[in-house]
C-alpha cells in the first residue's frame, strides 16, 4: 500500500515512556512489590537482575530491578517511532556536544542499541531505544487475549505510565526546554514557582495524547537527578481503591492517596516499594488531549492545591512529610 | 524555542475524531437524550439545529443535531493537525480525481473551513476541518476544573470517542485500505469475513493511541454509507454500569450491553436516541497503543465471540436482532 | 399460616432509623442541595415544609425540611417494628418517669401518632412512630423497579442510613446505656475517651445488622444535644468518588472525604447542605454484622486514627477545623 | 445493664445462612477455586475435608469442602440467635414428627452440637447450631482491621451471602411455607408458575435485613433436594466486574453474568468450581429491607424477564443450558 505520509519524514520522534530501572538493596523483597502485589510479570532474572512487565504490555520489560547498594534509578528509558531514531537523536546530542554513550544490545536483556545521555539541566540518565522483544507470557499466565501479554493478577497494574522526575529550581528551565525542543514532549499543564515567576515549578509533558509521559518538578532542596516516582495504570478509579485497601492492609508505606488531582483529573495512590523505599504512584484515570492546538494550562498559586488534590487525601508538599522524598540517579555510565 | 521537530514535515494528518451530524425528526426529545439524560452541554442553537459538547471538550461542539424528516448521518467530521493539512488533504483528493466541496466557515457553527469528500467506497460524507472555536460555558455550568468546559452532568459522557461505520463486503477492501494510506489511520484489529478470507469482515484503526477511533465493518445487508454507531467516552466502567440502570429504567432502547469487549477491552452499551433511533454507544476503558510497532491483531472465527463478548450483554450480530441496524447517511451536497 | 414465632413475644422494638426532621433557614437553598444535587424525591411541600425520601425508600419521607429561623435539629424519628410498640415504649418511658409528648398523626404529614421524648443524657428529641404511608411516585418519576420507589438521580443517594449524634462527655455513658438498655441498640464499636477510661468517646450500635444505625459520641466543647451527621446510603464506593466530583465542582464545602473508614469499613464524605451548614455524609459500603454473639470491637488511642481514617482524606477532629462542627436540636415541644 | 428486652422471650430464631458443606471428586482444584482465586482462607483441613471462611467472616468457616465421589451437598446450615435455640428447635420438629438427628460437636470442626433435618417439602439437609469457633487468622494473613478475620485477597469474596436451592413444582409450596412458618423467614419477593398460579416458581425469603438469605425455586425437571447455586458478598459492583474478567481470561465456566438482577437490584455473575461443578454466585450490592410491613413483590409472567435480567448477560432458565443444572443434596445421615 503506497501512503500518503510516505512522501514526509517526521523526523526522530519519542514514542513513550518506556521503562525504567531501579537500584534496590532487597531484589526479593522488591519483587515481592511489584510482582506478587502490584501483579507484575517476571519475565526474565539474569543474576541480580529482574525484568518485569504489565499485563497489558507486549514488550519484555518496563521494570528493570537491580540489586545494588545504592536505591537509586540506573536508566529512565523511552522507546522511539523508528529504528533510525536512536542514531538521528544520537547525532543531534553530538551536534549540541552532548556526551553520548552507545549502550549495547542486551545490556538490558530484550532489548536492542541503545543511547545513554544526562538530561541537560537535570542530570538524570536517559536511554533511548527502538527495539525490544516481545516475548510469549508461560502458558499459564497467558492471557486469552491477545491484547494482554499476561491475565491481570494482584492489584492489577496494566502498564507504565509516566516519570515524574525533580531538579533544582536554577536548572530547571533548562531541563523542561531541552525536552521540549528536543524530545518532542508539548507542556500540557504547568506551574512556576510562586516566589519566582517564569521558574518552572512543574510541567507536565507528553509527546502521547496523555496529559503527561513526564513530568519536571523543582526540588526544594535543590536537588538534580532527582526521581519523584514512577506511575503504574490502573483501569478505574475503583481499582485504585482496591489497591488502597490492600495495601494499606499490608502495611505498605503511603506518601499520599487516594486522592484524584486536579490536574490531569486522574487518580493517585502514591507509596514505596518497601525495599527500596522508590515512590510508585497507582494512576487511574485522567484526560486525554487529541486537540492539536492544546493551550498549556497555567496553575496559579491560589488554584494549585486544588490542582494538586481535587479531593481525596491531600498531597503534602513539604520535604520529609511522609516517606522518602526523592531517589537520586545514576550518572553518565553504564551500570 | 527552535524545536528538532521544526527540520521536518510530518504531512497532513488527523489528530481526532472530531464530531458528527445527526439528522433526527425531534429536536426537543433528541436534546432530552443527549442534553438531559447523557449530560452534553448545548452549546448553541440556530432554528432547528443545535450544537453540543461533552464536559471534557474545549471545542465548539462534537454533536450537531439537526432536525430534519430523514434520520440520517449529514457528516462525520475529523479534525487535521495543522492549519494547512485541511488544503493539503484537498489537494490530493483531487490528485486522486475524489469530488471535494469546500464547506465554508460557520456552516457548522463555531467551526472555520472544512472540506467534504465521500469516503471512496463507504459513501460515507467524510469532513476535514482544523479551526473550531473553544468558548467557555455560561458560568453556572463552567467546571472549575480548566481542563473541562463544564461541570459534569447527566451520565457523564465526556467525550466523542469513536465512529463505527458500515459498507458493502465488495467495496469494504477499498474503504478501509483508503483510509489508512491516506488518512494515516492504522490498523489495530481486524477480522476478515469466514466465507470470504481476505475481506474485511471488522477493521478498528486509529490516528491516536487509542484502540479505534474508526472501525469500518461489513454490512450484512449489502448497504453502504451505513453508520453502525457514535461511541461517547466514559471515565469508568462502574460509570457505564449506572448508565445501564438509569438508561433501563427510562425504558431506553438498548442493542447491548453493558459488556465487555474484548477487541480493545473496553466496556459497551449501545442505546438509542429514542427520536432519531441512531445508535450510540456509552464507551469506557480500552486499552492505549503506544508500540510504534503494533502488530494488529487478526481474530478467526472461533475466538471472535470473545472478541465481541469478553463478558456481559452479548452482541448479536443478526440484523435487526434489537433496535435499527444501521444509519444511512447524506450524499455529496451540503446540508 | 400459623408461625410458630407467634407462640412469643419479642417486645417493643425499633426497626429502624426512620427520618430526621432539619431546620433550615433557606428552603430552597436546602432542596437544590437534598433534591436537585443528591437526588431525593420531592414527595410534599405543604407551606415552609418539605418532604423528602431517596429512591430506594418507600415510606413517604426520611427527611422533613423545615424553614425556620434555626438550623438545628427539630426530631431524630425512628420506625418501631409493630404497631402496638408506640404504645408500649410509651408506657415504659412513663414508668421511668421520663417525660412523653404524643405528636398526632399528620403532625408530619403522611405519618401516624408518634410520641416524642428527650434522649436522657443527650436531651436530642427522639420521636417513635409506626404508621407511614407509602406514596406512589408520580409516574414520570416512578422506577419501573417495585422495590425502588423512583428512579435513581442526581448522586443516587438510595436510603437515609445512621444518625451520628453528640453529648457532653458528662453524660454522655447515659444517653449510650440508655439506648441500649431501652432501645434494643446493641454496641457494635466503641472508644473510650484516652483521658478517661471507661467513658466513651464514641460508640457504633445498631439494632439492624448495620454496623450502625446511632452513633453517639462525646462533644469536645461539652454540649448537648448536638447533631455530627446525618448519612445517606449510595450503593458502591465508585458512587462516592463520583459524588465527591460533581460537589467539589459545585463547591459544596467538605468536612472530609472521600476516605474509608476502618470503623465500619465503609466510604464516607462529609458534606455540608449549602442552606442550613447541616453536616451530611454520603456514606457507601461497610459490613454487616450477622452474628448473634458480636463481640463489641474497643478502639484504643493507638489505633484510633486508622479507624477514622483507613485510607483516603483524613478526618479532622478538632472543633472548628472544617465546616460548622455540630448542630443543636429543638427541646422538648412539638414543632 | 438491665434491658427491656429482657421481660420478653422472642422465642427460637435462625441468625443467618451459616455455611454449607459441598462434595467435590478433586479437593485440591476446588481448593484452586475457593481459595486460590476467589480469596478464601482454608482455616483447617482434615483429612479429605477443608474448611474454609471469607476475609470478613469471624467465625470458623462458612464453606467445607468434603472430597467424596459424589458432587452433591452435604449439609445447608443455619446459625441460629441464641444457644438454646438448637434445643428449641428439635422440639418443634419432633412436635412436628419431623425426624431429626443431633449432630455432635465437632463433627464440624469448630462448631458445636448441632441438628440435622430434612427440609419438609424439599428433602435438603438442613442444619442448625449455635457454637462456632472464632480463630485467629495466622498473622501474615491477619487483617490490621479487627472487623476482618484476615486481609483481603484474590477476588475478594468477603462473607457467604445466600442459599438458593430447588425442588419439585408438587412440593415447593409445602417447602416454602415450612421454612416461613417455622424458621421465621419472610416472603420478601416471589413469582408463581404461569402454568399453575398459586404455586411458588420462586420465593425470595430472609431472616435478615437482607432481600434474601434463601431462595426456594420450583424445579423444572421435577427434582428435590437440589441447589441451584451457593453465593458469596462482593463489595462493589465493580468487584464483580474484576471477578468476570479474570474469571474469564482463566476460562471458569460461566452459567451467567455479570449483569444486574430486577428482582433484589444486586449484581450476579454465576460460574462454576470447575472440580465439582457446583454454581457459585458472586454477589453484589442489592437492597436492604427495614420496614417492618414490607409487602412481597409479586413478579408476573411480563415482568420478570427484568426481574432476572435487569441489564447484563441474561439468565437461561431452559435447562442445561449453560453448566450442570443443580446439585443434588445427601440425605438425611450424617456424613
């Protein structure tokens, strides 16, 4: 079939948020999170390492756990449009003298090439990739629909959503531009800090019709590198009330949640991995933006609480307030 | 900002599936369906025709109702990415000798220019647009969420989702394959016809990470230029279960549902508008596509039960099983 | 059929927490929350007095709407389970010396004689009634459901549930073992206050399987006579988060919620009635209790705010901190 | 304290619908179903025997699984409200000249003396005790909720709800009047053979506040002593809709559901222990009845297809239409 759209070239382009991997102290107290409560697949263990999936995700991972001293995140990876968009976007950090490491094909396991750069402004460690296999679930996991790699098990986590991720409030605008002119990511809504108008305080991107693949906020205490968490999908609402429930049963340390944001209009249950004490927000939920001419939404200071917490357990702000604030990256090596 | 994207032209593009007008012979209890008990805001009305949105769109309108003896389709309209595209798609409709008339600003009130072809083996009056005012609602209805135009209502549709169109087994290959090569709609899932492999039995394809944003299916009876049904959007499957209640006890006519697909796994009910008798489909969940390398998926006879069906209400597929089958549509004339 | 339960006698009973009675200084303001918002039914206006029942209720009201210069509480009703009870209860409280007015049928409309008391130990007007009729709905509202009495609207508020009523921590062991003691009322949880062991700060009774029917707990500013709440009954969890949507929009005030109670287990969110500041709790959920030999569950201090509070916006219980904190009640005199 | 209840004698009186003892030909796919995936906790096993309870039941357990060559019941039993109610009991029946067999402590175990009977009318062994044990969960799987015997899990089933139990057109009438007459239950809604009215197609009956702790159906093959289905409370509506997908995708015969039953407004979804396929009910929601005076809702010909099938999958009464049709029952010896 000869398209029409085969006459243009889009250019390199970011498909997704597409996984991360997390320093944890406890590999199987980890696992005991996110596989056998949050219901994710272990598809694959070399060593110290884990790979783990969603039930409604094909690819081999969106999880990678490494059992390492520090709880810190090694890789935030995104997958890209095309094969050809790993080496276009390679080119372009060279073309701007951003240090660019080739990280080989099975460095993560199922996955092809990849490049690795610090994000200008924030330090965190992106990887970018194209090719991933899509590996069969065991039979007895498999779901008997071939949208689903696996049958939903635990409290149900369907796929990864978004990064949230924090750097200082000095290089912030750096870093949210950067991906913006770089990445493709468009501001959906945002905030600048009170105390400094024209400073992000947060913006909330996507390059999906999501209201947000990643989200960069201002670290109060000045930190780059920082991650704020990583967001899991849910179906509903009520599932993300189940998932309270047993969670909250469980023990399981809250930041905060349930609750539904005004911003994004989703549902957020925000608590820790128990080994690593990573944030991992439960989202369910949200708006979905197909308006190509979106105008940004501007939070002012006397909105943002509601913006932050439209109803349900409210999200409190200040450093410290309940459970570890943020999780330091990993620097321009490979792990 | 010098955004990367700037070096290169993606072409022209949909962005969504914008809207749809809808013949029915009784305005005032069309609006007490999708006004009254759906919970769209009227946005507008001009002698016999009225204009509404659902509470999470900006725009002008997705549903336009006008009162005519023929309950018929008069458009479906999609909106493009960018201001050119709505000439570029122009252009090549009449490269490819396809009858275009150009629909002038404010036909459709509220919208800018808009071109109107049928659909090369549908028959359906296809509309491409790009601008449509976004007015804000009158105060007593305006959310004071900014991602909203109004408060939620009624049953809380939220917004258009999705075609469902119909046309000849012997002109439905050329449909479908001419939307994919020139609106850039993918295939997502698909079944060919059992007596006929090779022939489109069921196409859902979409220009958003969203399962379908049109599916094109064969019609039993031979007909073309047939809409089956207009999916709007709701947030939760409990959502979908509360307006089966409300729904039944208004002694509404249903098609099916409510049920579970689990082509896309997204929740059914399909309704009619009690004057006009289209059918109209209340939409939740669904799963989001973000592989750039989707693999659509092809369902055989012995598994499509499943795929119409995964739980609830079955969908029967015999004609004129519950409710009118099938919409015809108006030709290649402005209304 | 003759019944072998007619060979004995069980006693005056309470069947169950019948209707409330509501001061309010702006009656509409007050029926665009009840009837327009929540969804009650509208079943008699006569003067400034309204009549109100959800969809689920078939007697002719539950909450009685009264505009008057007060917004207090003009009588906490409750249904006994045989006719000859109002008599009997009477006769009792006459021999314990506790005054008894005798409210003549149609005092409020649609109900037959009730007597009417001050709680000892609380002084909340109590009233005990049997004869109610049963109103058909007018038939554009009827459910085509014979259970329900019409159909479901607005937030679905199905059944008027508890009354959470407080005291003077003076008096309040009193008004808790006189309603046990009389009443039938059998505690289902309780705290006592940390400050004074062995009087209760708050107690859960029933005389249905409900976990509660009467809360009774002690006021922190040491009055009588006061109201906490008055809940109504929605079906799911999913119907409080939808509830709490649509009110933040209207920007009804909230006292809390939407959370879980560890209490009960059940969904609550505190709502004021925009007219009257009466605290209402949308209320969903909870267990029942079957067992005949119950053990009454003892909150201590640790566990306490987990009891409040299980997941979701954490209940605030210092005076003043949300909303107006209590409502006083008429004495003893009929309305 | 002394009470006023206490100068009557309500006489002899059922608690609630207290467990049931089923035959299964493999314990441990049946243990696969109730505990594995549906969320039970096994409390014991005995042998060939295993004893099961939901996560808000307290008491020992509401389900045995007995394994036997023959799926069939073993034992339907009731609790009743106060110890000497066994006692009571069995001297109505041997009044009655109804044959009875004590069933000694233990032989349940956890459970005290207890008797057995063939329901007249029906041949159902019948059982009615006081004493059951209330056991501490493990602690790994105790709930942090007192009201909770241990922590949610799996589908969430969280109490026994209901028995629903057949037998013969020519003696339904005998049986449902028997169990009204001396068990106290009450007709809450019903409908008669169109073919012979006057006689019970159908009687919904309870003891509780619930529309239903026993359902007593006409047989269409003209069998006694058999059981429709056995059904276990969810919370939410939603819960059911979780139930029917992972049900589904691990491919649990399903008689029908999900959908919303008319008559008692609660959500079913049948499926089947695939070891002993005997019908399972998950369910609901549903109604609460606190009126005293409540009058039974006869349900004719015209009507109930709503009455069984408000919206959802409809129900087939034609039998064997989907999964085994009934499970007979033992006869009146002890197992």
């Amino acid at each position: 079939m000869t398209r029409l759209s085969d006459k243009y070239d889009p250019g390199p382009q970011i498909a997704q948020c597409g996984g991360i991997n997390l320093g944890t102290p406890d590999l199987e107290k980890s696992l005991w999170f996110f596989r056998d409560t949050l219901g994710m697949e272990e598809v694959e263990r070399r060593g110290n390492v884990s790979y783990l999936r969603c039930h409604q995700e094909l690819g081999h991972h969106s999880l990678v756990l490494t059992e390492q001293a520090e709880a810190i995140v090694n890789a935030y990876s995104f997958r890209v449009r095309r094969p050809q968009d790993v080496e276009l976007f390679a080119e372009e950090l060279k073309r701007q003298e951003i240090e660019v490491l080739e990280v080989p094909a099975e460095t993560e396991i199922g996955r092809g090439t990849a490049i690795r750069f610090l994000l200008p402004g924030g330090d965190h460690p992106f990887e970018l990739y194209y090719d991933i296999d899509k590996p069969l679930a065991p039979e007895h996991m498999r779901s008997r629909l071939p949208s689903n790699s696996s049958k939903r098990r635990g409290l149900g986590v369907r796929r990864i959503d978004h990064f949230n991720i924090q750097t200082s409030p000095s290089t912030i605008n750096q870093a949210e531009q950067w991906v913006r002119a770089n990445l493709g990511f468009k501001r959906r809504e945002f905030a600048y800090l009170p105390e400094s108008p024209g400073t992000v305080m947060a913006s909330w991107m996507s390059v999906t019709p999501q209201m947000h693949d990643l989200a960069i906020v201002a670290n109060r205490q000045d930190k780059k590198a920082q991650l704020h968490h990583v967001a899991f999908n849910l179906q509903d609402f009520s599932d993300g009330l189940v998932a309270a429930d047993i969670l909250k049963d469980l023990d399981v340390s809250f930041s905060a949640g349930p609750g539904k944001h005004g911003i994004g209009q989703a549902m957020y249950l925000y608590v820790h991995d128990p080994a690593s004490d990573h944030r991992v927000e439960l989202y369910a939920g949200g708006y979905l933006i197909f308006d190509p001419d979106w105008e940004p939404i501007e939070w002012k200071k006397e909105a943002f609480p509601d913006g932050l917490t439209w109803y349900g357990d409210p999200i409190d702000t200040k450093p410290g307030s309940r459970g570890r604030d943020t999780t330091g990256s990993a620097g321009l090596h490979l792990k």
